[in-house]
C-alpha cells in the first residue's frame, strides 16, 4: 500500500464522517425538493472529488464537453475501468448527474446515503423484474430534468477492452425522449485497479464526449441498432485516445 492509498483511504473515511451532519440536513431537504437536494449535493460532493483526484496524482484530458446538452437531461453512456471513472466524471461534468450504480454499494453506510442524494439508482443485475423498475425509474428522473449515467457494460474492463452493451442500458434513454451522450474512458483503471496490494498510482486520464444521439429520432429499423452504434462510438473514441 502507498502514501497515496493510505492519504485515498483517510480522506474518503473522513469524509464520510465528517459530512454527516450536512448530510442529513440535504436528506431532510430531499422530502420536499430532491433535485435541489441533490444539485445541492453535487455541488458539496464535488469538492472531495476533486481533491480525491488531486491525491492520485493524475492528470486529466478532457474532450468534446462541447457535446454536452446543458438545455436539457441526456443519458451519458460509456466504459468501466474502476473506482475513478465515478470521481473524473463528477469532476468535470457540468450538469448535475446520478449514477445506475450495483446493488452491493448500497449496503456501505454514508457511500450509499450520498449516492441516493445524488439520485442514483442501485440496480439489482440478477433480478430482470427489479431491473425493469430502474429503468422506469430512471425515465421518470430523465423526464424531471435529472441526467443520468450509465456504464453499459454492466462490470468493469481491463483498458483497451470493451465489453458488450447490455440491450437495455439505453432504454431509459428511449422512454424519456432525451439524448444518449456516449463517452469514453482511458486511464482511471491505473490509479487503482491495475495494482497490487492497494495502491493508488498516477495515471495520464483521458475522458471524449460524443456527439448526443437521440434515438426516438432515428428511423425504426435503426433504433433497434443504437445500442451498438453508442458502443461503436466508445470503441472509437477509446482507440483515438490510446493512438
């Protein structure tokens, strides 16, 4: 384990600890206005974040944030690699957006209690009936005005893999009527993932936004295809950035 592990490990822990109190104070927001609950949230979680990225001692590349609709809610679709996916995209993205997230984070006590300020959502893979409520779920927030993230795939790749987008990742997407922004991810998995005993390293992050996709737009034939051609784009956008 690293200094860098052990500085990852405290900050976090502390964090969490040290953020209870305003926590509940935003939970006892949420009952009345979630969504300013949660943009409330964004903007105090943003802050550990950031900080959290700064320990790593990585440096970021940001491309296409252009792409990004700010009129509007989009379903932000892209590639796992580890932990840090979460902390880059909190960082830089200029809208407020909840994650579809495992099921398993949501037994971490404070992790989970942020996560569900955020308006994320834990999604139970095994379970297609519970899966399908998500979905709907997450419409009804992309409909509110609330982006929302996804990792498709379902589970995380080594860096230069990609793995098969699930068919229904992007039918929350569909329901709500809101475009699909596809991104794509290089580096984050060397922080952490790729190491061994624990520790956290500096890596060169790349993050490319595409351009949004909004499938209730393509011709009928063609939205049965969107899944592939979203994850067509991530393979793209991985490949330039890795060239």
């Amino acid at each position: 384990m690293t200094l860098r592990s052990i500085r990852t490990i405290l900050s976090l822990g502390g964090f969490l600890i040290a953020s209870t109190p305003k926590r509940a104070k935003l939970r006892k927001l949420a009952e009345t206005d979630p969504i300013e609950a949660a943009k409330l949230s964004h903007e105090y979680i943003k802050k550990e974040v950031e900080h959290l990225f700064e320990i790593s001692g990585s440096t970021l590349e940001v491309k296409g944030l252009e792409n990004i609709p700010t009129d509007q809610a989009c379903l932000f679709a892209g590639n796992h690699l580890g932990f840090f996916d979460v902390i880059v995209l909190e960082h830089i993205l200029p809208v407020s957006a909840g994650f579809i997230a495992k099921d398993s984070l949501q037994k971490i006590p404070g992790l989970s209690a942020w996560m569900e300020l955020l308006r994320c959502l834990f999604l139970n893979r095994k379970d297609t009936k519970e899966g399908l409520k998500i979905i709907f779920k997450a419409a009804d927030f992309l409909k509110e005005g609330y982006s929302m993230i996804i990792f498709p795939e379902g589970t995380r790749y080594r860096e230069g893999e990609l793995g098969e987008f699930k068919g229904a990742s992007l039918k929350m997407a569909q329901k709500a009527k809101v475009p699909v922004v596809p991104f794509a991810l290089t580096g984050t998995g060397k922080i952490f993932e790729e190491n061994s005993f624990l520790s956290v390293k500096p890596s060169h992050v790349t993050i490319t936004f595409g351009e949004p996709l909004l499938i209730n737009a393509l011709p009928r034939p063609e939205q049965k295809m969107a899944v592939e051609m979203v994850r067509n784009t991530v393979q793209t956008m991985i490949n330039d950035a890795l060239s």
